[in-house]
C-alpha cells in the first residue's frame, strides 16, 4: 500500500517544475489529484509561465501512475476560481485531504517595479492564503496543508538589494516570510481539530524559475547579459553543502512525508530542504 493510498490531494502550480513533481509524486504513492495551474504568463515575470500543454502533460503522468486526476486552469489570486476549481474536483474524487500551496511566481527585475512587487505578493502570499482558504471547509481531522516557502524566507540578508531597485525580489522574500508566519498562526488554531500545516522551504531548485535570465542576472549582477554558463557555479554560494541547486523530487519528497501518517505529530514547522543555507546565511546567537 502507498504511503497516501486513498488521498486526495489539491495541488497548486501543477503544472510543471515543483508542482508537477510533488503531483507525480504524491500519484505514485497512492493519491489522486486536483491540479491547478494559470497556464499563462504574467507580464512582469522575465520567463515563460506553464501553458495548458504542460497541465496536459501532468494529466498524463498522473494517470500513467494509475491514479485519477482533475486538472484545471485558474489564477490563485481568485479565490473564486480556486474554489470553483477545487470544488470540481471534490464533486468527481469524492473529498480533500492535502493541500500543497506551491504557485509562485519570481518577477526579479520585473517593470513596471512596483506591479512586479504587486504580482508577486498576490501569487506567492494571497495566492497560497487563497488555495489554503477555499480548502479549509472540506477539511476533516487528518489533514494536512503544506505551503512551500523559500530559503530565501530564513535568510537574514534577504535579498538585498538597492532599495527600490528591485521591489520583485525583494517581495518574493516578504511574501515567502509572511506565508511561513501565516502557516505558523494557521497550524495553532488547526490542531485542536487534529488537522496539520506546514512549511517547506527549498533552496535553488532546477526548475524554470531558476534557470532564467533573471535569476542570472540576480546571481551575476556583474556580468551585462549573464547565460546559464556564467550564472550557474555562482548558484553554488546559497547552500553550505557543495552543490549548485537540488532537484524538485527533493522537495516532493518532503511533501510526501508531510502528507503522510508518517508526519501525523508534526505541525507549525518550518521544514528546510535547503543544503545547509540555512546554516550558511543565518546569524545563530546561543
């Protein structure tokens, strides 16, 4: 028997990178899936968002792991359609029991500014608030909601920038904090009702996000028009363990656990799947 044999989960972003992985994941150990994704681009962000091909090609991994799947395109900033969404899939997979708020969005660089920081804190914090929201009446005792945060989210440093020069990254680092403090207050008032939330937070994770000409030039701000070539060996300097990124099954893995009866006990953590970044880029004061 699979380690979520029977579950139901609801997936946001689902449509490639993290999302596709934890959906694929999550398939293979027994669950079935309401899976959303925009599956269109957002003017600010500096690289191609998911399409509907992807969300098809999703369906098709899920389903080739034997497991059912309701994929449908909504805008986590509308709660509305998320509910709509979710609600789709209840009526056809019977229930809920995990919600996995991974939607994000990274609008580095992003013009006009101000809308970069205004795309990024609807998609990464109203977004994952929305997801965790329209979900909460169909949960039952057993649950369990993970929202996936960042490294970026623990750091001290941040993203610094100039102030003003960059308001996307610096927002993606606030709305990943606000999300991790949001789970935290969340999973106190839930546990009386025995139904568990979480926080993962990964580091550099090879995705499209990452490989992009924006997160280059944010990790190769001395070069004009930094390539993959360039940018990648300075990925390196996030993580205290020697590598460059992890891969998304990395993260899966850990939503797995937290999906799993095996986490039954575990609420209001803050996961980190981050390679010791962490250790590297917090001040720790005994």
């Amino acid at each position: 028997m699979g380690r979520v044999e029977g579950k139901v989960a609801f997936i946001t972003g689902a449509a490639r990178g993290q999302g596709r992985s934890h959906a694929v994941r999550l398939a293979e150990e027994g669950a079935d899936i309401i899976a959303v994704d925009l599956c269109r681009n957002i003017s600010t962000v500096g690289y191609d968002l998911a399409g509907p091909e992807d969300l098809k090609e999703t369906v098709r991994l899920v389903e080739e792991k034997g497991r059912r799947i309701v994929a449908v395109q909504a805008d986590v900033r509308d709660a509305a359609q998320l509910r709509e969404a979710l609600e789709r899939g209840i009526a056809e997979l019977g229930k809920v029991d995990v919600v996995v708020a991974q939607a994000g969005i990274a609008p580095l660089h992003g013009e006009p500014p101000l809308q970069a920081w205004s795309d990024v804190i609807d998609v990464n914090l109203i977004g994952t608030i929305n997801a965790i929201q329209v979900a909460l009446p169909h949960l039952t005792a057993g649950a369990s909601i993970i929202a996936v945060g960042s490294a970026a989210a623990l750091m001290n440093h941040g993203m610094v920038q100039v102030p003003g020069s960059n308001p996307g990254g610096t927002g993606y680092a606030f709305a990943k904090r606000t999300l991790s403090a949001y789970v935290h207050e969340l999973a106190t008032n839930l546990a009386p009702h025995n139904i568990r939330a979480n926080v993962v937070h990964p580091t550099n994770c090879n995705t499209p996000m990452l490989q992009s000409e924006p997160m280059y030039r944010s990790f190769r701000p001395d070069l004009e028009n930094p390539t993959r070539e360039d940018a990648e060996p300075a990925f390196a300097v996030q993580q205290a363990m020697p590598v460059r990124h992890i891969e998304p099954i990395e993260i899966s893995n850990a939503i797995l656990f937290l999906a799993s009866e095996e986490s039954r006990f575990m609420t209001g953590t803050q996961m980190r799947v981050d390679a010791g970044g962490y250790l590297k880029w917090h001040d720790f004061h005994v």
